[in-house]
C-alpha cells in the first residue's frame, strides 16, 4: 500500500466542505440505527458489563462528529465512515472507564489498530481505481487481512504504559512463567524487526503501540496530520508483516 514518502511529513489534510445543520440531521438521522448495532457488537466482542445505553451515548456522539465531518465528494459511502467513528467513540469512551480488565484493555487497542489499518483502506480505496482483475482484488484483499492481523497481534503483545496502567486491572490468566517467557521472547523478536524500518515508521508504531501514544498525537510529533498518520501506520504494519513473515 503506497501511501507516499518522506515528503509527506508536515502534509495538512483537506478540510471537508461546508455543511449545512439539515444535511447533518438528516445523516444522523438516517444512520441513528447504526448505533446500537455498533454498540451491541461491540459489548460482545469487548465482553463488558457496561450498559448498553452508555455504549450507545458514546456512539450516538460519534455519529454527530461523522455527519459534520463526512466528505461526499470522495466517494466513501456515509455509513462505511460513520460505522469507523461510531466504533471509535465507543472504544475511546470504554478506554476512560476505571479500572479496565487488562484483557479488555488489549481487545480496546487491538480493535483501534484494526480501525487504523479500515481508516488508511478507505483512504486508499477513494484514490485509487478499483483493481483490474480477480487477481489483483485478491492479492489486495490478502495484504489487508495479513496487515490486520499483524497489527492486532502487536497490540496484543504490547503492554500499557504510564498514566494508563491506572485504569487497568491486571486479570491476565496466563500469567505462567512458561507463558510470560514466551510473550518475553515474542518481544524481543518484534523490537528487533521494528529497529530495521525506516525511523519515522519505527517511530510511529513504537509509539502507538509499546507507549500507549494515540496514532494521531504520534503522528503529530512526526508533523504528520491525522490523515498521514494513519497512511504510514498502514504502510509500516505493511512493511512489518512482510519481514516477520521472513524471520518466521
């Protein structure tokens, strides 16, 4: 996934078209279900206690942000981008909850790195034609997948830092030594091929991922807008996945 050069540093994004009150409405409006569909989902895979109700307030402020911020012109359907910040609100809303069960912490960030990987697709789906064959469409659709994976396995490896480990309960099951030797082991090897990328992806996905940094503050210490910031996400987890696959 080419998602530019160094020369991207310090890029701004464009800012979306004026719109009106009425247009807003009528996207929240039209996508008010989505909501508790998002917030259900995700009450599962998250397996949380929370209200659901809670979910939902945190989703339905996600879709207002989503209807004041979608831009047509780039031909992303509204509920393809909407179900992203609805996800993420929730997710963000969860994250501030005290004492978070560490195996809940780890769903919450692993999901917000798939959602990265589902923001820099949408991205590149809206600049580039669509692919020429079955061929290409399946070799495309490999590479997501595989980047996904790799990305939700390092979040699963990495631990919360700082401020964070306040709001985490330490409910691991498998804290055997036999358990924890591996995940040792399994560390060293990913900071090994993290230090052969290039220092800005190195930079990024250390940040995001081992300190607990968001992906839009990390990029912005790069000088990255939020948009660049999840391209070179996406083209280091890329780059990342190629050469793990390689040191098996």
């Amino acid at each position: 996934m080419q998602t530019g050069s160094g020369g991207s540093k310090g890029a701004t994004a464009i800012p979306a078209p004026a719109v009106t009150e009425a247009a807003v409405e009528l996207r929240v409006r039209e996508s008010y279900p989505l909501v508790a569909i998002v917030a259900r989902q995700l009450r599962r895979q998250l397996t949380l206690d929370a209200p659901l109700e809670d979910l939902q307030s945190y989703g339905h402020e996600g879709l207002l942000q989503a209807a004041r911020r979608f831009d047509e012109s780039r031909g992303v359907p509204f509920r393809r981008w909407a179900n992203l910040r609805i996800r993420g609100a929730i997710l963000d809303g969860v994250r501030s909850y005290g004492n978070v069960p560490r195996r809940v912490y780890a769903k919450i960030r692993a999901l917000q790195a798939s959602d990265a990987l589902q923001d820099a697709k949408i991205e590149d789906d809206a600049a580039r034609p669509a692919p020429s064959t079955p061929e290409e469409a399946d070799e495309a659709l490999t590479g997501y997948i595989r980047a996904m994976a790799t990305a939700m396995a390092v979040q699963f490896l990495a631990s919360p830092k700082g401020d964070e480990l306040d709001r985490v309960v330490d409910e691991d099951d498998d804290s055997s030594p036999e358990r924890l030797a591996e995940r040792k082991e399994l560390v060293t090897q990913l900071r090994e091929v993290l230090g052969t990328l290039p220092d800005n992806e190195r930079t990024l996905l250390t940040r995001y991922y081992f300190e607990d940094v968001t992906l839009e503050e990390a990029g912005r210490e790069l000088g990255l807008s939020k948009s660049w910031a999840s391209r070179l996400h996406a083209r280091a987890i890329e780059t990342l996945e190629k050469r793990l696959r390689r040191v098996g």
